[in-house]
C-alpha cells in the first residue's frame, strides 16, 4: 500500500515539475508545496495564493498541480 502511494506522489511531482519546494509545518502539522520563485516570501510572511498546503505532502502537491493546471 505505501508503494502505491509513493508511485502515486512521484507521478504527482513530476507533473508539478521541479520548480516547487515542499515544506512541513510542525506547528500546524500541515505541508506546503511552494513555488521556488516564491520561496523568500514564504519565509517573510508574505501571503501568497500561489502556495498551497494540505496534511500530506500529496494533497499540497495535487492542490498546487490543480492551481498550475486552472492559470493556463
């Protein structure tokens, strides 16, 4: 069963690209999947729409492929 979900996430991310870092919020226990070019705002606070999260690193990737996936 965790080999599907891994090949299930590994698909995901490659979908995305590699031009996204994911980051665990111990905090609020939640993932979050954020443009590379959008790090630095990540760490400053700055909100951002285009950061997604969820609590698996898949549910934050899938919520970031499907945002990508709508601005086309």
């Amino acid at each position: 069963m965790t080999h599907i979900k891994i090949k299930s996430l590994k698909n995901t991310v490659e979908e995305l690209g590699h031009n996204f870092v994911f980051h665990f919020n111990g905090y609020q226990n939640l993932w979050y999947c954020i443009p590379r070019d959008q790090y630095n705002d990540y760490w400053n606070n700055i909100k951002n729409k285009n950061c997604t999260g969820g609590q698996t690193i898949e549910e934050a990737a899938k919520k970031m492929l499907k945002n990508k996936t709508s601005e086309k």
